[in-house]
C-alpha cells in the first residue's frame, strides 16, 4: 500500500508516518525502485497500534520504549504487559474524570434550564 493510501484509510498524515519511522515506532518498511515506500500488513499492523496507543493517551517516549522491548523478544513479556497495563489504569483514571465533569455539567446545564423556565413564566405574567 502507498503512503497516500495509508494516509487515508488511518487519516494520518504523511509527516507524522516519516516521524514514526524515523523514531523507530514504524519499521522494516520497504521502498520500490523509486525510493517509495509501501506499506505492507505488518507494517498497517503497526501503524494501527500506534494510532490507538496515541489516541489512548500513551508519550511518544513510552511507545518508543514499548517498541524498543517488543523488537527485543519474548523476554521482554512481563515489561510489555506492564506498559500496556500501566496505560490502561491512566485511560480508567481518565475516563473516570470525565464521568465526573460530566455529572457537573449536565447539573449546572439542568439547573440554567430551570432558571431559563422560571425566567420565561415569570415574562410571560
């Protein structure tokens, strides 16, 4: 797959693509005789699971290191496991943040809607 392709099935862009690669979160990317990349399932494999790392709230530095571990092999199991686990318990935190906010918010907007009716009657007599 081109680099166009890809840049549109994952709405990415082409920059953020070489600077995975160049910080080594992207590998063994082939290139034609023309020096153009084509991305293979291995290498859409990676870009998915950088996307979703990255949407998860995971650094660039944690994902390198995650990268780095993974690239090392099977020894690097329980160290890989603890990363992914690590981000999890940020993404629950998060999430849990927001359910507050969200309670916050859909009080105050509750209650501005009972002033708004109490304001409309009162205009109305």
């Amino acid at each position: 797959m081109q680099i166009s392709e890809v840049t549109q099935k994952y709405n990415i862009s082409k920059q953020t693509l070489y600077y995975w690669e160049r910080i080594g979160l992207l590998y063994k990317i082939a290139k034609d005789s023309n020096g153009y990349r084509n991305y293979n399932e291995e290498n859409l494999k990676q870009i998915e699971f950088v996307s979703c790392m990255r949407n998860a709230g995971m650094t660039i530095n944690k994902l390198q290191k995650y990268m780095i571990l993974y690239n090392s092999g099977e020894q690097t199991f329980e160290q890989r496991k603890q990363l992914i686990a690590d981000q999890l318990d940020e993404i629950k935190y998060q999430v849990l943040k927001y359910k507050n906010a969200q309670q916050v918010l859909e009080y105050k907007l509750n209650h501005y809607e009972e002033l708004s009716n109490q304001f409309k009657q009162k205009d109305a007599k």
